[in-house]
C-alpha cells in the first residue's frame, strides 16, 4: 500500500542518514570517554571533581547506548543469516533480559517443545528481543509478568495482520506478552514508525520497533499486536519455519514474497 511505501522509504532515509553519523559520533564519543578515564585517574579519591566527571561518564554511557541502538537501526554491520532453533536466541540472551528487567517483574520463559528453526542473523533476532523487552520493562514501572514464548503454528488461512498479510505456511512463533500500562489506538496506529516515542526525552529515540518491524519483514515474517490500556501488550512475531537439515536455507518456508509495496 501507498502507507507500507512511504513507511519503507523513510525507514531507508533514516537509515543511511544514522548509519553515517553514528559511526562519527561513536569515534568522538570515544575520545570523551577515554579522556574521562584519564581525568578520574589523575583525581584523588574525595575530591569533589570526581563527581562531575561521574556524571559526564554516565550521560556519555546513555549516548553510548543511543548510538548503538541507532546503528542498528541502520543495519551497518554485515548481516550473517543462519539456520538456528528460535529457542536459542532466547536462552542465549536470558540472563541479560534478566538484569535488564530488574528485580520487581518476573519472567515466565516457555521454549517451543518441537525447537523450529528459523533463518536469520542471530545477532538481529537477539536485538529484536531486546527491544521488545526493554518496552515491556517500561510498560511496567511498578513491576508485573512478562512472558516469552516460542512456539510453532501453520497460518491455514489468511489471518488478519497488523501491518501486512503474510503467505500461508509454517512459521515460528515468538510472543511476548506484558501486564503493562498498554496502548490507546493513537499508539497503536504509529507504533512502528521511526522516531515515534510516548516516553519522555532521554529515554525512547522511537527506533526500537521500526527496527523489529525492519529485521522481521526481512526474515520474511510478519507481527500482530494486541493491547489493552491498563491490561497489558501482547506481540505476536511470526517467522518462516525453516527445515534444519535442508540443503538450501528455505526448502520448507512459505512459497512467494512479501509484498513491500
Ligand atoms: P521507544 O521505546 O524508544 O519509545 P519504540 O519504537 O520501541 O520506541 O516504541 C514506540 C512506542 O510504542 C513507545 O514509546 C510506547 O509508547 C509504545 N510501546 C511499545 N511497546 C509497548 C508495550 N509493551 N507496552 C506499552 N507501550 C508500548
């Protein structure tokens, strides 16, 4: 559609524009930080100075962070699809969701028990939970449950998607699911576009789910999304099942293409 195009054509933008200048940024950023060091080195423990100089070190640490989240948006670094069980992306990256969530929400993980496979960049789809867990942890300021599950479903017949129909076939299901604040149909609406934010400055830079929506549409897959204010979120991501053992990559994955346009 003229929407999913123009969406497509930002995105692309956005993208070369933030690739060139966080990689500039990160070097200079270096430099600041490395300096810092320095600096707290030459200070003796009490003096007042040190302070000031912890305060930079945290702000260039947010950069930091900011910058990385913005060169993965514009897909810099060479992509590495494998054939890899879903399963694993979640039990490689658990301990750091742990720590990112905190003490006061608890964390139901449920594997898929039959383990599909799916094609992708192990790194993308580790950034791709990430993302999505950084929101729930920020959907639930007083803590709650949030559930990670992988399973296996067949779409049979052609379901109602949120942004785009996907082929019929096999795919590899990823839900995350949160008792969070939720989301109105305003949020619901913009959801994936870049730059769109409801948290307040320093804290979203609005590429979070416009990257989801990019690694996932790249991997041939699709998202639905369900929320309730003042229930929770749900997001449903659908991956192309892939044969482990098969010879070239998508023997088993839905026949025909995505429809970008
Ligand atoms: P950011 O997290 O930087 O704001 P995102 O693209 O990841 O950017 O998210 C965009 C917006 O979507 C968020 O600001 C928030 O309003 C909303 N959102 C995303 N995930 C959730 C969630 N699990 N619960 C409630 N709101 C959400």
């Amino acid at each position: 559609s003229e929407k999913q195009f123009r969406q497509a054509q930002k995105m692309e933008a956005v993208g070369r524009l933030a690739g060139g200048l966080a990689h500039d940024f990160n070097n200079l950023l270096t430099v600041i930080m490395g300096h810092s060091q320095v600096l707290m080195g030459e200070l003796p423990s009490g003096n007042p100075i040190r302070a000031k100089i912890e305060e930079m070190q945290k702000a260039g640490e947010r950069a930091a962070s900011l910058i990385r989240q913005l060169m993965a948006f514009s897909r810099k670094q060479p992509l590495e699809p494998k054939i890899l069980p879903l399963n694993s992306v979640v039990g490689n990256v658990e301990s750091m969701l742990r720590r990112l969530i905190g003490e006061d929400i608890q964390l139901v993980i449920r594997p898929d028990p039959f383990n599909g496979h799916v094609k992708a960049d192990p790194g993308q789809l580790e950034q791709v939970l990430m993302n999505l867990v950084v929101n729930a942890r920020d959907a639930m300021p007083n803590g709650g449950l949030l559930a990670i599950e992988t399973s296996q479903t067949e779409l049979a017949r052609t379901p109602m998607h949120h942004l785009h129909p996907l082929p019929l076939g096999q795919y590899v299901k990823l839900t995350v699911t949160d008792t969070g604040c939720g989301m109105n149909a305003d949020v619901l609406a913009h959801l994936f576009e870049p730059f769109f934010t409801t948290k307040e400055e320093h804290k979203g830079t609005g590429l979070g789910l416009s990257t989801v929506f990019g690694i996932v549409t790249t991997c041939g897959g699709g998202i639905d999304v369900w929320s309730q204010v003042g229930h929770g979120t749900t997001f449903d991501l659908y991956f192309p099942r892939v044969n482990p053992q098969a010879p070239t990559a998508d023997a088993t994955a839905p026949q025909g293409r995505l429809r970008q346009g």
